[in-house]
C-alpha cells in the first residue's frame, strides 16, 4: 500500500470511529435493532386467495416477519401496536399500466408543440404521490418519452420524492404511422412521437438495445392501432413478424419482458405468438387469440376504466371526438370479449392506463373487473396483488401478505369482499416497512 493511501485511510478510519462515539450507543442499537411494528386487524386478505380473520401482521424493518391469527402471533417486546379496529390489511396494490408522465387537461394535440420533457417530469412528481397515496406501491409505466420515467423511478429509489416503485419502460416502440406517431400534422413539422418511431428489425433490436442501456425494466412495443391516435384502426397490425420477434428475441437476451399494446386482430395474435408477457387493452381479442394467449402463457392488461371513460366523460376531458367515436363503437363487444377471455382463463393483471385524472383514481379499476369482467372481489384483487407481481417478476418480493416479503401494505376501513369499491378508498398505506398514508 502506497504511503499516502495508508493515510487516507488510517483517516477515514478515524472518522468512522469519531462518528461512532458521537452518536453513542442509542445510534448503534438503532442500526442493529429495525423498527418492528405489530399490526392488528378485523382481516388479512392475503393476494392468494386466502383470507385470515382477527388477524396480527409483524413488521421488522422492510419486510414482513410473521402474518396469522392474532391469537397465533407473538407481538416482539418494545413492537409498536397500530390497531386498525374495523380495517381489512392487503397487500400494496399493483398497476401494471400506468402513464405518470401525464397530466389533467394536458392541451392535447398541441401539447407536443408547447411542452419539453421537463413538464413530464414535473406531472409524474404529482402523479407518483396520487398514486402512492391510492394504495398502488408498484406502478409498471407503459412508455415514457425521454426516460423521464427512469429519472423519476430513481428519484423515488434514492428517497428524492414520494411515489411507487416504478417499472420503467422508457420510450415505447411504434412504427411510422402507427398509434406511437403523432399523425395530422404537416409533413414539414418535425413532431416528435409519443415514443421511438423504428421500422424493420434492425432499428427495433437497436432500439430496445438503447432503453435497456438507458435503464428500462422492460420493453413496450406499439403492436395494434389505438383509441387516441389519428388514422389508424384499433385491430390494424403495425409491426411485421420480424419485428415483434426481433423486439422479444433481444429483450429475452438482455433479461427483459415485453409488453404489447394491442387491441385485436392479427397484430394481436402476431405480439402473442412473438413471445410477449403481455397483451395490453385486448379490446376486441377473440377465441383464437384467447387460445394462443392460454397456450403461451401470456398476460392480459384490460385498462377498463379509461376507455369505459373516454365514451361516458371524453368530451368533458377533452378527449378528441375521432378517439370517442372510436372507443364508443367498440365499447360494447369490448366488454363482451374480455369476460369471455377472463371466463376462458387467460391470465389477467390490472392496468388502468392511467392518464389525466384517473391518477390517484386507480382503485376504481377493481370494481370495473367484477363488473365487466365477472370476476368475484376477492379474485380481482388476486388480479391486482399476486398476478401483477407475477407478471413484472417480483412475486419473491411483493404480491401477498407473507413472511419473508417486502412490507408493502394498504388498509381499508370496512370489508372489500362485501363491497369492492372500497378499494378505491385506502386509508393506510406502508412502502417498506415505512408508513405514507395512515387514518
């Protein structure tokens, strides 16, 4: 060792210990000793299925140290005791669709001539705590511009803002075009697109190699026309075969999943035979393309609050008429063919593609699942807990009320299994074993 490396270090020694005898002893058993809280109420409703009357939930530090009947539980000496008499205890919900980038009256069209990724920033700020707030502690965004996701994900990790845990995507895929382009416009404008426009399977393989080097959790892929684009079909295809197995082929090699915007037809089926995670929307998705989806495994994202308000409450948002022209015409046999793939057995995870005033507003999606879908409430709340945690790939860490997992806990006054609407009003919410929300 180099002389004057000895003294650095010999100085950082001293420094540690100097902090050391400062802070004294309460300091080190603080760092020694995690928090512990005991939580007791009416029921656990656990994200498998299963539900535990009379129930106590341990908390040590960030992580769940034992779950069961109170009268099971041993309560650590010095624990805290929250008694949430009349609360039912469930896991941190997950919103496996999310766009927090977004903003109430955004100025639609003329938006992306008048605002720069700082405002998105900004909007995802507020959003993020809207959504925290909702109970939703992992949130999967479905595509940002300028990685202003990924920023916003680590500012949330480094304990910058409040917010979720944030599946960052970066800038979705989309074809010259397609529902990721921002059509009408002059051809003399530059306008930039709502993602990374790329054609040919090339440009798509760069194009996921560029997101995962810049931080994204995984990858979206434009597959399908869409509601809020300018002409271009719901079910119209906008990637040729290449290109959706080049996107999946390179995300599977940098240990990425895929997620495909798709409404129906055979750009639909073509993203699942490709070997995507997730079909996202599946408006119109029919018998073959629930086959396929059965047979691959593959996730469906139904997003029902947000086109169920585009047809009731578009107008008074600001929605363009040719998007609720569009959202109306399919509204019916949409609801119609999502049952019929959720009766079928596809694999659901909720997703609210929230934007504009549905952040904050999340927990309404479970009740448009029993609704819409025929699901009871304890299964759309499996949907929203176990199954999204299952699709991103954290199931070891979150999804359900277990020992071992990531405390992240929402309470709501009352019994979600009689009336599932109150998951839409969260009382008490924990990210980590840290409480954010409470009554």
């Amino acid at each position: 060792m180099r002389p004057s490396l000895r003294i650095l270090t010999a100085a950082a020694s001293a420094t540690v210990a100097f902090s050391a005898a400062i802070a004294g002893p309460a300091a080190a058993q603080s760092a020694q000793a995690p928090r512990v809280t005991a939580i007791h109420v009416d029921r656990v409703i656990v994200g498998d299925g299963t539900q535990i009357a009379d129930a106590m939930v341990i908390v040590r530090g960030e992580r769940i140290l034992d779950v069961g009947p109170a009268s099971t539980v041993r309560v650590p000496a010095g624990a805290t005791r929250l008694d949430l008499a009349g609360y039912t205890l469930l896991p941190g919900f997950i919103d496996a669709h999310t766009h927090l980038t977004s903003i109430d009256n955004d100025g639609g069209d003329l938006a992306v001539l008048k605002e720069t990724p700082a405002h998105g920033a900004i909007y995802a700020t507020i959003n993020a705590k809207k959504t925290l707030d909702a109970g939703f502690t992992t949130v999967r965004e479905a595509g940002s511009t300028d990685f202003v996701d990924v920023v916003v994900r680590d500012a949330i990790t480094r304990g910058l803002i409040p917010g979720p845990r944030i599946h960052a995507s970066g800038p979705a895929l989309g074809s010259t075009g397609g529902h990721a382009d921002v059509n009408g416009w002059s051809p003399f404008l530059a306008v930039p697109g709502t993602g990374a426009i790329v054609d040919g399977a090339d440009a798509v393989r760069k194009q996921v190699r560029t997101n995962v080097k810049y931080g994204a959790d995984q990858i979206k892929i434009v597959a399908t026309g869409g509601i809020l684009s300018v002409g271009d079909a719901v079910g119209a295809a906008q990637f040729g075969m290449d290109e959706l197995t080049a996107a999946v082929a390179e995300a599977t090699r940098l240990g990425r999943k895929v997620m495909a915007h798709a409404h129906a037809g055979d750009g639909l089926k073509a993203a699942v035979l490709a070997g995507v995670a997730s079909i996202e929307h599946g408006s119109l998705v029919d018998d073959q393309a629930i086959s396929f989806m059965k047979e691959k495994g593959t996730y469906l994202v139904p997003t029902l609050i947000i086109l169920e308000e585009i047809v009731t409450d578009g107008a008074r948002k600001g929605v363009p008429a040719n998007s609720i022209a569009k959202a109306t015409a399919i509204a019916g046999e949409r609801r119609v063919r999502l049952r019929a793939a959720y009766q079928a057995g596809v694999k659901f995870a909720l997703g609210t593609d929230a934007t504009s005033d549905i952040h904050g507003r999340n927990g309404e999606e479970f009740k448009y699942m029993v609704d819409i879908l025929g699901a009871t409430p304890m299964e759309a709340i499996t949907v929203g807990t176990m199954n999204g945690a299952t699709l991103l790939g954290v199931e070891r860490e979150l999804g359900s009320v277990t020992t071992g997992k990531l405390a992240d806990l929402v309470a709501v006054k009352g019994d979600p299994l009689r009336d599932v609407s109150l998951l839409a009003k969260v009382s008490y919410v924990m990210k980590g074993g840290v409480i954010t929300k409470q009554p």
